[in-house]
C-alpha cells in the first residue's frame, strides 16, 4: 500500500461471507503450504544426502525450537486480537501503536533472552527427549542456530500476524513466497554442499531457514519505513513503550504461548515414548515425517483458515456485527472439513508414496509410517474443527478457553493414555497414534461447544 493514506478493507464486515472467509483464507493457506513445502524439501534433502537419522535429528530439534516460536508467536496472537478489534473500530492510530508496542517486546525478548538462554540449554533439551547419540549429534548445531539467529523468523511472525489482522493476507503471502524461495535455494546448496561448499546436513539446514529470515527482515523494514503496508510504525509519543498496551498483549497473548507450550512438551513428551520403543530411531523417523510433515499438509490449511477465522471475528466483533462472528467461524470450519477430508484419503490411499517423498526406503520405516498415517486421516478433521473454532474464541478476545482446552486435551488425556497402557503392557507405536487421535477428538469437541456458548457477549466494551 502506497502513499500516506491508510486503509483498510471493509469486506470483512460487511458483504458476502463466503468471500470474505476466501479472501482472508486463500492467502494464508498457500503461504502456510509453501512455507511447508521448505520443511518437506529439507527432509527429502537431508533424507536421501544424509539419512533418516538426520530426518528425525530436524524433526526432533524443530519440535523443541517451537517451544519457542510459539511463545513469541503469542504475542503476535495478542496483539492481532487487539488489532483487528481496533480495525472494526475504525481506530488507526491505534493499530499502529499496538503493532509497535508488540514488535518491540517481541524483539527485545529475542534478543535479550531467548537467543542465548536456547543457545547454552540445547544440548540438555535433547537429552531431555531421549534421542539416540547418533540423532542428537546432528539435531545439535541445528538448534542452536535455530536459537541463535531467531530474530528474523520472530520478525516475519510479527508483521504478518499485524498485516493479516488489518485485512490484508496478500502482502504477507508475497514476503512468505520470497522467503521460502530463498530458503529452498541456499537449503539445496548448504545440505548437499556445492563446488567449495562443504556439505552442512542439518547445520545447513538451519543456516539457510535463518539466513533467508534476516534478508527478509530488511525488506520488511523497507516497506514500513516507505508506508506502503497496512500497518505502519507510530511516531512521537507513540513510539515510548506503553505497559498498558504490552499488558493487554500478555494478558491477550500468553494464554495462546502457554497453550503452545504446553502442547510442545506434550510433543516433546510423546518422543520420549517413543524413545523408549524397541525400534525408536525407525519410529522416530516415521513420527517426524508422518506427523511433523505429512500431517502438516492439513494443518497447514487449518492454521491459515485459524487466522482467519480469528482476523474476521475480531473485525465483526469491533464492528459489533455479532450474528457475523458466528456465521464466519461456522463457514471457515466447512471449508476446512472439506479440505482435511481430501488430504485425509490421501493418507489412505497413497501412504508408501508419500513417505518415499522423504527417502524413506527402510521397511520397518515405511510398516509404521504407513500405520501412523491412517490413525491421522482421522486426526485431521478433528484438529481442522479445533483450530477454526479456537480461532473464532481468540478473534473474540478468549485465549484463555483454548489454553485449557488443549492441557486437557492434548497433553493430560494422551500422556495418561499412554502411562496407563505403559503400566499394563509394553507400549507400541500404535498406542501413541491412538492417544494423538483421540486428544484431536478431544479438543474438537470442547472447542465448539465453548465457542457455541457466546461468553464475548456479555464484555461490556462490546454492548450495543
């Protein structure tokens, strides 16, 4: 957006309803599956360069950096609730205030905190999870690069959580493509290696994820600084750090980094079961590309459709449009259902095909890979209804209802599932793909009948 007039879109208050869900959804989507498409194309590199080992050695020190990502993505939760209602206000000052009171916490947390605490705690955080030495020498450098250098990926999730808020879903997407682009090229030669570049593996790996970040880092301070974004950075007064805005982004926002967090060390804690199966690095390796890859084919349409579930709520809510908020959320889940259910037979149908994308040629591999997969069919059209409704709860400023929602369901219920299976009988893969399906459950049904009862309603702030 260019010039000094700034606008924002008002088709997501008002007009067809289907429209605006695609509007906001489409960009977010293919942004989520191409920003995939790099994870998928690391694995397939590391896999068939380096072997499966180095496949479960990223999908390991990914699953512990989200730790990360989702606490400081929190913050761009909170301050995207807090955006997009000001949004439906017509408040633009106000958007702006918020976006830079939200960039500057998040940065000087990333700095000052993150990136050196992560740095020095790797090598315990993978012992933590009980990987093989073999697993855990190479998931090393790759986390603690992943660690060092976060700032350009927190960057990125600030901006375009704040642009996606205001309305617009194609500028990220077009810093998204450019990103992963980049990300790909500098992954093709850094993992292999090229004429005098060494062969990196999974240090390669990390090094061109943060190295193409911080590029588009600069592009993104470019354009704030031209003002041709929907969002743009305050001046004068506005630019000294107000605590109540940054507390009203925790209180919005932490809810949201808890949750993740919890649902993380879940995770984390599931690869500790499955480091203790009698073939862990084969289940391990099944596990980080059935799950952490595959599956991210659905949950890459249901996080984007979760944004925008949650951008269209917001707005309408500030609009006080409140039969809106619930027809938008209610159509963005039917949209999702039809694409999980699409994604999910291919699960079924093609499950050896897919897992040879990885270079996956081991049998045993393959044999759990392709069990996993079919228990995930299942999962994906629970976690489909899950994110879209939760989506719908944040845009309505209750982040705190899916935070319990997920300890219950997606931490409590499957670590007691497996305890308990663990304590009659020796635990198999299986047990685990059930306990992941039936937390999935779980939470799909909680989500929807909290986000059914309408408690946003009675904020006074929102009385008409």
């Amino acid at each position: 957006m260019q010039g000094d007039k700034q606008k924002f879109d008002q088709s997501i208050i008002e007009g067809p309803i289907i429209n605006a869900v695609w509007k906001m959804a489409w960009p977010s989507i293919i942004q989520n599956i191409i920003a995939g498409l790099q994870g998928l194309i690391d694995h397939a590199l590391v896999g068939h360069y380096v072997g499966y080992k180095a496949n479960a050695a990223i999908g390991v020190g990914w699953q512990i950096f989200l730790v990360v990502v989702v606490f400081i993505s929190s913050l761009s939760v909170g301050m995207s609730v807090l955006v997009s209602q000001a949004v439906g206000a017509g408040q633009t000052s106000r958007v702006n205030k918020i976006f830079y009171q939200a960039l500057l916490t998040s940065l000087v947390m990333s700095c000052l905190i993150l990136a050196p605490v992560g740095y020095f705690l790797s090598p315990y955080l993978l012992t933590l999870v009980k990987a093989e030495d073999s697993v855990r020498a190479q998931a090393l450098p790759y986390l603690q690069i992943m660690f060092l250098f976060n700032i350009g990926l927190l960057f990125f999730f600030m901006l375009g959580g704040a642009l996606r808020a205001a309305g617009d879903a194609k500028t990220p997407l077009k810093l998204g493509l450019l990103m992963t682009v980049l990300t790909i090229v500098l992954n093709i030669i850094l993992i292999p290696g090229l004429g005098p570049i060494p062969a990196l593996g999974t240090a390669g790996s990390a090094i061109g994820t943060v190295g193409s970040s911080l590029l588009m880092t600069s592009v993104g301070i470019y354009l704030l600084l031209t003002k041709r974004l929907a969002v743009r950075l305050p001046s004068g007064r506005d630019l000294i750090p107000d605590l109540t805005i940054i507390k009203s982004i925790f209180s919005l926002g932490l809810p949201s980094g808890f949750q993740g967090i919890a649902m993380n060390i879940g995770g984390v804690i599931l690869l500790r079961f499955i480091g203790t199966l009698d073939h862990s690095a084969e289940t391990q390796a099944a596990y980080s590309v059935g799950y952490s890859q595959l599956f991210s084919l659905i949950t890459w349409t249901s996080v984007g459709l979760m944004s925008a579930s949650s951008v269209m709520a917001g707005q309408n809510l500030g609009a006080k449009k409140f039969d809106r908020v619930k027809q938008t959320v209610a159509t963005t889940s039917k949209v999702g259902l039809t694409m999980a259910i699409i994604i999910g037979t291919l699960f079924l149908i093609i499950p050896s095909t897919l897992l040879g994308l990885f270079g996956i040629t081991d049998s045993l591999v393959i044999s759990i890979g392709k069990e996993l997969l079919a228990y995930l069919s299942i999962s994906g059209v629970c976690i489909t209804i899950a994110l879209t409704y939760s989506g719908g709860l944040q845009g309505t400023g209750d982040t705190r209802s899916p935070l319990y929602i997920s300890l219950v369901s997606q931490v409590a219920l499957p670590i007691s599932l497996c305890l308990l299976i663990k304590f009659l009988r020796p635990l198999q893969p299986s047990d685990i793909w059930l306990a992941i399906v039936l937390g999935h459950l779980a939470r799909a049904a909680l989500t929807v009948v909290k986000f059914r009862q309408s408690k946003w309603l009675e904020n006074p702030r929102f009385a008409t």
